[in-house]
C-alpha cells in the first residue's frame, strides 16, 4: 500500500494540478505540499480533511490504510 506522501502526489497528478496551483486551492505553501509530498512533513487532521475532501476521498485512503477511495 501507498503512503500518504505517495497518495498525495498521485491525487494532485491526476487532477493535473502543479504544486502551486495546488497550494493556491487548499491555502498552504507550496513548500509545505513539497515536503508533504517528500515525507519530510506530516499534515494535521485539519489539511488531511481538506485534502480528503478536495479529492473527495477517505482520509484511510488519504494515509494509505484503504484501497478504497
């Protein structure tokens, strides 16, 4: 299973989005998605919801503990 940096970048690819344009959506620093993305940071319960709910998925898919979108 994928982790949550994995699961990130591959969710924000897929819709296409630079890190930027990304950043400017959820209202964090690109440099925070970098590190996110990189597994040097780890996000708080509230950017895992805006994510999960961005790419309206679980936020266990979200952290790599489900397959299940």
């Amino acid at each position: 299973m994928q982790k949550f940096n994995q699961r990130l970048r591959a969710l924000r690819e897929r819709e296409n989005l630079s890190q930027q344009k990304f950043s400017d959506i959820i209202g964090i620093s690109k440099s925070s998605i970098n590190m996110y993305e990189r597994g040097e940071r780890e996000p708080n319960f509230e950017k895992l919801e805006r994510f999960a709910d961005y790419f309206n998925v679980d936020i266990d898919y979200l952290l790599g503990k489900s397959d299940i979108e």
